[in-house]
C-alpha cells in the first residue's frame, strides 16, 4: 500500500466522517434554519474531499476533471440553493 | 469491495436518516432534508463512478448535481407561492 493509496483512504474517511457529522447535525438541528447549517455545509467540505481523492488516485484523467466538476457544481448550485431556502424559512417565520 | 465502493455505502446510509427527518418534520424540515439527501446521492455517484473503474458514469454524478439542484429549487418556488 503506497502513499497514494494512504492519501485517497484518509480523504475518503474524512469525507464520509464530514457528511456524518452533518446528518448527525440535520437529526439534531430543533428549526429547519438550524438544519440548514448542516445541509449547507454537506455542499462544501465533503464533496471536495472526494474530488481531491479521485484526484490524487487518477492524476489528471478526465475522471479527475469530471470529480472536480462535480465538487464545484454541488457547492456553487448548492450554496444558491441553501440561499433559497433560507429566505423561504425566514418568510415563513414572519 | 474496494474503498470507493465502502464509501458510497456509507453515504448512501445517510439518506436513511433524512428520510426520517422528511417524514417526521414539518414541510420545511423535510425539503432540507431532501437537499441534504440529494447532495448526498450525487457523491455517493462520484464514489460508485471511480469504484466501477467506469469515467463515462462520471456524467450521471454531473447531471444528477445539475438536475437535483433545480428539482430542489422548484420546490422552493413551489413553498414560497403558499406564503
């Protein structure tokens, strides 16, 4: 088991640990904008993570590409998104 | 099993507990937790992607991060017309 190997296993877990923890956030949250906070964060960290260890497992193959613009799309989309909502939460709650 | 494919697993099991949360919570709830849970799928296909050894699956993890972007944001627009 190489470097590499070690590098893409640890971003891997890291990954999946970041999404558990916001799953484990959206159980707890009490309101939805409490929720949302973990639903937001779900966009940034973990989907870089994986990005990152596809990255380093193809080294600049078009699977590398496509990882990384998936990544950008879920944050980009996803922080339109969480955006949205938020105004949708902020209405209700007026 | 290789690790890619433990990992989409994993993420994948964390759409049980939005589940839970959209059928127990309010409407509010239950739409976050749906864009939790499609942020979720759409890693978890970027996992099965590169664990298949298969780079033209990359194309359905893109389309899935597009689509389930505007799915999620038509029921927003849907939510907010009922303030």
């Amino acid at each position: 088991m190489g470097a590499q190997d070690v590098a893409v296993d640890v971003l891997l877990v890291l990954s999946v640990a970041c999404a558990a923890v916001c799953v484990l956030g959206l159980l707890a949250g009490r309101a939805a904008i409490d929720r949302l906070h973990y639903a937001g964060a779900a966009t940034g960290v973990p989907p870089a993570l994986i990005a990152a260890a596809v990255v380093v497992k193809e080294r600049g193959s078009s699977a590398g590409i496509n990882a990384v613009v998936v990544a950008l799309l879920v944050l980009i989309l996803g922080a339109a998104l969480t955006h949205a909502t938020a105004r949708l939460a902020r209405g209700r709650r007026e | 099993m290789n690790a890619w494919l433990g990992t989409a697993a994993a993420l994948l099991a964390g759409v049980v507990p939005c589940g839970w949360v959209a059928l127990r919570g309010t409407r509010l709830d239950a739409l976050v937790a749906l864009e939790l849970a499609t942020t979720l799928a759409t890693l978890a296909l970027v996992a099965l992607a590169e664990g298949f050894h298969r780079s033209s699956y990359f194309v359905v993890a893109v389309v899935a991060g597009a689509l389930g972007f505007v799915g999620n944001l038509v029921f927003v627009r849907f939510m907010e017309s009922e303030l």
